[in-house]
C-alpha cells in the first residue's frame, strides 16, 4: 500500500505486490465467494477467482443466456452452479453483480439471506447510494465493500489472461466484522486489479456515470458521429471519413497517448497537427464543458438514475435495446467500420492462412 501525491491530493493506492498467493490464500481461504449475475463482469471476475485459487460459485436468477454460458466455461450445476438464493447462502461474500435494476428486482429475496458475518460486495455504488429508489439497505451486522474495475469485464479477463492488471476503485460502506478492507483488498487483487484507487460508494458512481455518458462512450461517440456527418456532407467517402474519424483515433493516437499521454502526443506530431490541436481544443472543452455539468448534476440530484431505472425495468427494455443497437449497427458509419477492420493486418493475415 502506498501514497500517492497528484497535485494537492494524497491518494491511497494498493498494489497486486501487496496480496501476493500466500496472503490471498490466508485472507480467502475459507471464504465461498457467491458471484450474482453471469454478466461480462460476472463472468470476468469469477473466472479469474478460480483461476487464482478462490473458492467461487455462481448464483442466476433462471436458466437462460447466462446458465448457459456458465455451462459453457465449466460450472457445474449443483456443485458451482446455483440458484441466487442457494448461491447466496452457501457464500460467505456476496458479489452483487446483476444489473442495476436487477439488483432493485431481487433485493427483498436476497436480503433475508444476508445473515451476520457475511460480506455483500458491489462493482459499482449504484444501488448503495441511490437507496432512496432501490431498496438497497444492506443489515447492519454484514460488511459490504465495492471493487470497481476502470474497464469491461471483457478487458479484466483478458488483461488477467496477458498477466497484466486492470486499474480498480475501493470503498468500504459498512465493516461489521473488522475484516471488510482485508476481504475487499483480497478480493480486489483476486478479480485482476492491478492497482486498486481509494475511493467512497458516491464518488465512485458519481464519476462512473458520468464517464460512462461522457468521454467513455456517450459524448466520444457523440463527438465522432458529428464529425463523420460533416465529412461526409462535404464529399468525402465513408472509408476516408470512419478512418480519420475513429481508425486513426482508435488504432493509432489513443493507444500512444495511453503510454505517455497527451503532451507527449501533442510533441511528436506534425507541425501542422499540433498546432491545430492546442488552438481548437479549449474550443471543444468551452463548448462540453456545461453539458457535462448539467450531466453531473442529473446525476448527483439522482434524476439520471431514476430515468436509467425507469427505462430499464419495462418489460420490453431488451426489445428497445435491441432496436436501438441496430440502428447504430446499420448506421453508414459502422458499416464503413466493418469493411476498415475487416483490412486490417492482422485479420488480413488470418483471412489468408
């Protein structure tokens, strides 16, 4: 564990180094980890228990989709493969990793088995913090503790596969029993974090939704849709307009401004480039900078929740989803981008083995 200084901030961070096998093992060992939900981080993090040695079962509301993936990657029905209510009182910590609004659905049958000594675990504070809509008020006698990876469970298992670790936020809501930030740390390093970030349950969902409907996903996407649209208003053709809009982004300048960041990125390119990129950016940063705000503040006041909520408990949400992604999937732009990835070295090189 150490301190970290960044600006006027001291953080405290904790490193994969600190919770070596034999430390996971003494903290661990004779706990049952229950993973709710077969999700993408579901189903990242439990694999990657396993792998390390943690005792893991899996607990699904029915036998669809996700029983049948949890088949797929080896759980055994009736011996690592449950019910959530058998899942849940067989574990000893509860990782609650159904979705936001399936969590608000199962809580009145999950709770009651919640008995003392138990740690109830979150990936994200969502229901914690939000209380006042969810329902979520966990018994004073349980810990519950929030590991928060920086990314898709997709990217957890994978970096786990490559021996790398992902970036994850901590907190610890409620330590009844005195051994919540030991269970919390282990089984942050147990899922694949590389580095876990000091955090609280309202910080970190406050900064996820936020990310997550800004430069995550939702204004990136915003922002390429936009400038794509002019491109190709202007005549320019949907592979030169998908390849400066999102290839270049994506395959060349984001993964260098990850390695060294963006003065670096701004330093080793053209003349041309920088000089337009230092004048336009506080130009895109005026413009987002109180769409952003509004966004926090819907979130903060928990007006984006209660929308999110809403939208995802009607009983037609995956029907609508489904609608939804495929118009973005037949859009022109994601067109263009399957013909561009289908060129690139690598699948080029394996369409020709």
């Amino acid at each position: 564990m150490r301190q970290i200084q960044v600006g006027d901030m001291t953080e405290t961070v904790v490193e994969r180094a600190d919770y070596p096998p034999e430390r996971l093992k003494a903290i661990l060992g004779n706990e049952t980890v229950a993973v709710l939900g077969y999700g993408v981080q579901g189903r990242g993090q439990s694999l990657n228990m396993k792998d390390n040695g943690v005792k893991v079962i899996i607990g699904l509301r029915d036998k669809g989709r996700g029983w049948d993936l949890a088949l797929q990657d080896g759980w055994v029905p009736g011996e690592t493969l449950f019910s959530l209510e058998e899942a849940v009182q067989r574990g000893t910590i509860v990782q609650y990793l159904l979705s936001d609004a399936g969590q608000k659905e199962q809580w009145p049958t999950i709770k009651p088995l919640l008995v003392k000594g138990k740690a109830l675990y979150f990936s994200h504070g969502f229901s914690i913090v939000y209380s006042d809509q969810t329902g979520v008020i966990p018994p004073k006698d349980i810990d519950v503790i929030l590991v928060a990876p920086k990314g898709s469970g997709t990217t957890v298992r994978r970096l786990f596969l490559e021996g790398k670790g992902i970036n994850a936020s901590y907190a610890i809501h409620q330590d009844a029993t005195g051994r919540a930030l030991d269970r919390c740390l282990a089984t942050g390093i147990a899922i694949g974090s590389g580095y876990l970030f000091q955090t609280t349950f309202q910080k970190e969902v406050f900064s996820d939704l936020t990310g997550e409907r800004g430069v995550l996903m939702g204004a990136i996407y915003g922002l390429w849709l936009a400038q794509y649209e002019v491109l190709r208003e202007h005549g320019h053709s949907p592979s030169e307009a998908f390849n400066e809009t999102v290839e270049e982004a994506t395959q060349s300048l984001y993964p260098l401004i990850a390695e060294n960041g963006m003065d670096w990125m701004y330093a080793n390119c053209s003349a041309t480039a920088q000089r337009g990129a230092l004048d336009w950016f506080k130009r895109f940063r005026d413009a987002a900078r109180p769409v952003f705000e509004d966004l926090y503040q819907k979130v903060e006041t928990g007006e984006e929740t209660r929308r999110v909520l809403e939208s995802n408990g009607r009983k037609d949400y995956r029907q609508q989803l489904e609608k939804e992604l495929k118009e973005i999937a037949d859009s022109e732009m994601w067109k263009a981008g399957t013909v561009v990835r289908s060129l690139r070295p690598e699948r080029a090189a394996k369409s020709k083995g």
